[in-house]
C-alpha cells in the first residue's frame, strides 16, 4: 500500500506504521525548462546559422522555486543566464527575451509572461551573467485534490482485502483528477521559429 501525503513534506520517504511508504504530491507547481529552449544562439548577419558567424550563446542554468500558500499558490522561480561572445573588443549590452508560462495537465497553457534578461559584457570580456526570476500565480482549489479522490488514494488496504492489489493511481478518475490538479511554471527563453528550429536540429 502506498500512503500518500497530500501536503507538508518532513515524512517523505518514511515507512507508514500502518504498511506502505509514505510520499509526498505538492500542489505547488513545479518549475522547469521545456526541451530545446534553455539556450539560444545570436548570428552576425542574423540570418546566418554558419558557425562562424555566432554572435553570442546563451544558457539558462541554476533554475530554482519557492512557492507561497494563501488563497492562491504564488511560484517564484530564479535562474541564471550564463553568455558567451565571440567579439570582446568594446563593451556592450545584449538583452534577451524569455518567456515564463502555467501549464496545466501538462499540454495547457493557462497564463504566459515574456520578460527580457540584461547582459553586460565590459571591454575584453567574453562572458557575461545575469540573474533573473518569474512568478505564478495558481488558484489553490484548483490545485487541490477532491476530497473523494483523496479518499481513494489514503484508504487504508489490508492483505487479503478485495481491492488490496488495486493500484489505486492506475483507476481513471484518480490519474484524471492528478492531471487535472497538476500544474508547471516552465521557464524558457522567448525563441523565434528560427531559433528553436536551430536548437531542435543542430
């Protein structure tokens, strides 16, 4: 049997006296970087994808989260954005888009942001970094599990019992209810066709 503890996280991982182990879902969103859009590639000409002509290459890196509890859940997600040029000989400022977005279920986009990053490179400087951060907000009864479902999922199951084999995150209303009450802040840079077409086949 597996306990599952729907909030508060200082027995994850522990053996439930009654049998099972205990694990923890937060209805915080969980940050993260969608494939193919941690980096991104500048050109001089911009319309060339030589490799001689690279600009500046980016990354995005040390992504971390917080999240408040109130009436609605508020994510905080910081990064860093570590850059590289290939031109040193003046100082200069490059910004760079990204973009923050809620999913929910993982495929629907409810709430999107695009904020810019400030890199400045001094003279005969080849690499520049920057930290920056996004926030979400997500309705807290929306990312909350039904109370029937939680039943389901906390129901105690002794051996021998009828339903003791059944695993109760396999029945299709519980896996609909998780997915539906699962959300992510994912954090990106803002690429163009172009630029992600660049990332995906490089």
């Amino acid at each position: 049997m597996l306990a599952l503890a729907l909030a508060g996280c200082s027995r994850r991982g522990e053996i439930d006296p009654t049998g099972g182990i205990v694990a923890v879902r937060s209805a915080c969103p969980v940050a993260a970087i969608p494939a193919y859009t941690g980096d991104i590639t500048l050109f001089n000409p911009a319309g060339s994808t030589d490799a001689r002509a690279i600009d500046v290459v980016a990354n995005i890196s040390n992504l971390r989260s917080t999240c408040s509890e109130g009436a609605q859940f508020y994510s905080e997600a910081t990064f860093t954005v570590n850059a590289r040029r290939s031109d040193a000989t003046v100082a200069r400022q490059v910004t760079l888009p990204f973009f923050s977005a809620v999913v929910r279920g993982g495929n629907a986009v409810v709430a999107k942001r695009v904020g810019q990053v400030v890199l400045d490179f001094p003279a005969g400087q080849y690499r520049a970094t920057a930290a920056a951060k996004a926030g979400s907000y997500v309705d807290k009864a929306a990312a909350t599990l039904p109370a029937d479902i939680q039943a389901k999922i906390t129901q105690k199951r002794k051996a021998g019992d009828a339903d003791a084999a059944i695993d109760p995150f396999a029945q299709p209303d519980v896996r609909a209810a998780l997915q539906r009450t699962s959300f992510e802040l994912l954090v990106g840079f803002n690429l163009t066709q172009d630029q992600l077409r660049y990332n995906a086949t490089r």
